[in-house]
C-alpha cells in the first residue's frame, strides 16, 4: 500500500491511509488479533461468522430471486 502526499496536505493523505487500511481489512485484524485466541473459540467464532455470511447470502436470493451477484 502506497500513500503519497501531494503538497503539504497530510490530513488528505492520513484520509486516505485510514480509508485504504479500513478496505484490507488492517484493523479488523489488528483488534482480532490484540489478545490470544484458543483454538476452540477460533472454531466457534469462525463458526459463527460464516453462519452470519450464509444467513446474509439467503437474504439476497429471497430478496433479489436466484440471480446470480453482480461482479463488483
């Protein structure tokens, strides 16, 4: 990842910083990753989390039919 600063304008450029780091996903893994997991909470969140993706993904095709996601 590569911010460059135009002129003196740091603020846009920290803007960015934060903007690009939040689109990786820096700080979800950083707070993720603050404290030790064991592994059978890693399993029971990972889990979880994918439970939540395939509750999200039958929303979508109840909503919008069986059509496939627009690429994106």
């Amino acid at each position: 990842m590569e911010i460059r600063v135009v002129g003196q304008n740091i603020e846009r450029a920290i803007k960015l910083l934060k903007r690009e780091a939040e689109k990786e996903g820096l700080f979800r893994e950083l707070k993720k990753r603050r404290f030790y997991e064991k592994p059978s909470v890693k399993k029971k969140n990972k889990q979880r989390e994918a439970q939540k993706k395939r509750a999200k993904n039958a929303r979508f095709r109840r909503q919008y039919g069986h059509r496939s996601r627009p690429a994106g």
